[in-house]
C-alpha cells in the first residue's frame, strides 16, 4: 500500500503538480500582468450568469471598461443573448472550459473536447473563434503546454476569494484595493454556481467592483482587454521553445532570491535597470584616471544589472542596437540618482561593478580594468556567459559569435568624478 500511494504522488506531480506551479511561479507560457502605464485588466470566469452578467454588462458600459470574460461553453450554450452582448459591446470572450472541470482530473483527451466543445459553443454565436484560455483554477496537466500552440493561456496576478459571501463588499474592496497595481491582471467572478462558490457570492462582487472602478478612474486609470497591449504576444517566454523558457524562468527566479539575500537596492523604484548594495571592497586595487584608488577594506558601492528588465527590454526591441540605446538612455537618467545616493554617505570610495558589458560605461566615466586571472575568473566568466545565453535572444549563438570578446572585466569610478560629472550641487 505504501509503495503504491508514493507511486500516485510521483504520477500527480508529473501529471500536474509540477507543470502547475511552473506556469503559477515561473509564469511559463502565460499572462499574469503587464506593466503598462495607467492600465488594469479585468477578468471574469464561470459565467454567463443570467442575473449577474447582465448587471456586470450594464457597470462596465456605464464606466466605459473593456473586460475580459472566460466563460464556460455549456452556459453559452444556454445563454446566447449575453455572449452576444459581450461581443456587441466589446467585450474579449476566452475560454474557461466547456464545463467547470479540473484538468488535473481529466485525460489529455477529454480536456481537448472540453475546449473544443467551448470553442465550437462561442464561435457559434459570435463568429469568432476564441484563442485566450484561462483553466478552471488555474490547474494545469502536463500536456496542456500543447494548448499554447492553439491559445494565449492567461492567468491572473490579483485575486480577493469573491467567490464566497464572508465579508461581503468590504472584504473584496479592501482586498482589490491594498493589492492593486499597474498592469494588474484581475480575476472575479460573474456567477457563483461552480463548486465552493456561494451563490450570492456575485452581488457582492458588483457592489464592490463598482466604488472600486470609481476609485481608480478618479486615479485617471483605465481598464483594458488583455488582448489590448500589442506586446503580450510578443513576449520572449511565450514565443521560445520550451528548451529556452524554463532556463529562463528558473534563472529569472534565482535573480530574485539574490536580490533578496544580498539586500540590493534598486538606484530608482521606477527605473529598475540598475540595483545595488554597499560593501567592503575585497579585490584587487583599482588606479583610477583622477588618480583616486580603490584598495581593498574601502567602502563602495557594489552595481548590478537587472537582468530580468534587460530581458524584457531585448523581448520588444527590433535589435541590438536598439536595445543598446534604450540602456544607454536609462543609464544616463540613473547616474544622477546614484550620485546623490552615493554622496549621502560619506565613506563611499566609489562604485565597482563585474560585467561583460563594457563597450558602453566609458561614456559614462567608469574605468574598464581586467580582472586577474585565476580561480575567481574562470568562475566569474562561465557565470557571465551561462548569463548571456540565458538572457541574450541569440542563446548559444551568441556565445558562439566573437567568444574571444566575452571576457568580464572590473569597472570601476570614484566618487570624486561621480560628482564631477552628476552632482546637481556642482553643477550648479
């Protein structure tokens, strides 16, 4: 008996643990936000709802919102009057299934003529064949990555549990107002007739949803399709194979744990290109152009990269070059920022950095020295180039083209020259 309970529990995981939680953490292959300026997006699932949805319709008209509706296929069947609505009034119509069924506790099959099912059930009514797809719960199987070939799979980044009664509107308002953030991706729902729902559940939502859309259109925030920012679909970790998406996802991870444990700091909440620490330098001494020194033991300030934002940057570039310039840009609206940070303590020696990008930071008064060869730098490097193909478009193409090129190197600038070249107090 034992044996065959860890036998089930491996096959779970396989089946669905493991492939939910990397698109729930990982975001593999799916839509959960998008920083976009002034933006939300509202979701609804497990409708149409013959009481609600068409309350739901007359809020949204009334505010001028665009939603999105997952709806389940049977109840489009029964209700064709409010998918048409939905479409009439521009609504987006995705796909929840045909029924209101896990796909962990379904066959690649039956999961298949479930959305297929859906897809007839809609396409029926409006003409149109749905291609965004949101899975009960947001459960996943292993052969559901298949689907990404067919439909946009969107999840969510904001959910309040308005699906139960308890706490009625100022439990979903307070929720939907402490989470909310730019690009939010909101889920609620339009019925409340699927399992652990109650079914009054739905009023409370609208009473809620109503003074929260007044609240953050007086905030001058609008809300949109998820099909209306042109970008999603063009987001690298939803066009790469499968071979490059999970290595990005789990470094992407790994970035966050070390921005974590290393306390490092973004230069700029809004501007996240450039995150740092302050330390004690422990390498080798630095002869800087203005004849400062950084020698080991002096306080500096440690830069990194945001690796994660150069990747999303390179995703909606047309080039190289291109994404070269827009880093140049926030790099030049940074140095300011880091100079006043920097000059607020006054033990501060100077900023040092380990990098592969160094064609560029001369411009901006860093000094380019080569790192000693040994230990540290053989580390170093298969760090950095294990980092490019991760990061870089091209993969292992790049790693491949001009290697010889993709050494680390140290750079390095004093405070005294920070100051020369950004401080407000000396320019003025």
């Amino acid at each position: 008996m034992g044996h065959l309970f860890w036998i089930i529990i491996g096959v779970l995981c396989i089946y669905t643990i493991i492939p939910t939680i990397l698109v729930r953490l990982f975001r593999l292959g799916v839509y959960k936000e998008r920083a976009t300026e002034r933006c939300m997006f509202l979701t609804f699932d497990d409708g149409p709802d013959p009481q609600y949805t068409p309350q739901l319709l007359d809020l949204l008209k009334a505010y001028d919102c665009k939603a999105t509706f997952f709806v389940l296929g049977s109840k489009a069947e029964q209700h064709p009057e409010l998918i048409r609505r939905m479409h009439e009034e521009g609504h987006l119509i995705g796909l929840h299934n045909y029924s209101h069924r896990a796909n962990a506790l379904m066959t690649p099959r039956r999961v298949r003529k479930q959305i297929d099912d859906a897809v007839q059930a809609v396409e029926s009514i409006t003409g149109e064949k749905p291609v965004y797809y949101r899975p009960p719960w947001g459960v996943i199987n292993l052969f559901d990555f298949l689907l990404l070939k067919r439909f946009h799979m969107v999840l969510w980044s904001l959910i309040v549990g308005d699906w139960r009664s308890r706490g009625g509107k100022n439990k979903i308002k307070r929720r939907l107002l402490s989470k909310v953030r730019n690009g939010a991706v909101i889920v609620l729902h339009d019925s409340g007739q699927t399992f652990g729902a109650n079914e009054d559940a739905p009023g409370f939502m609208l009473e809620a949803l109503q003074e929260f859309v007044e609240e953050m259109k007086r905030q001058k925030y609008t809300f949109l399709r998820v099909d209306a920012v042109s970008s999603w679909p063009q987001d690298q970790t939803t066009v790469l194979g499968w071979h490059r998406r999970l290595p990005i996802a789990l470094w992407l991870k790994w970035e966050q744990l070390f921005h974590t444990v290393f306390d490092l700091t973004p230069v700029d909440p809004d501007n996240r290109l450039l995150y740092y620490r302050i330390c004690t330098y422990q390498g080798i001494r630095i002869t800087l152009p203005d004849g400062e020194e950084i020698r080991k033991g002096d306080r500096v300030v440690e830069l990194h990269f945001n690796n994660e934002m150069i990747f999303r940057l390179a995703s909606g570039t047309r080039s190289m070059m291109h994404l070269a310039v827009q880093l140049i840009r926030l790099v030049q609206e940074l140095m300011p920022k880091m100079t006043e940070q920097i000059l607020s303590n006054s033990d501060i020696k100077g900023i040092y950095g380990i990098t592969m990008i160094y064609r560029g930071p001369q411009q901006f008064g860093f000094t380019v020295r080569d790192m000693p060869r040994g230990v540290f730098y053989i580390m170093t490097k298969l760090y950095l180039r294990m980092l490019l193909w991760v990061i870089h478009p091209q993969g292992k193409k790049r790693l491949e083209l001009k290697s010889d090129l993709l050494t680390p190197k140290i750079l390095a600038i004093s405070t005294k020259e920070l100051q020369k070249r950004y401080s407000v107090s000396h320019g003025t």
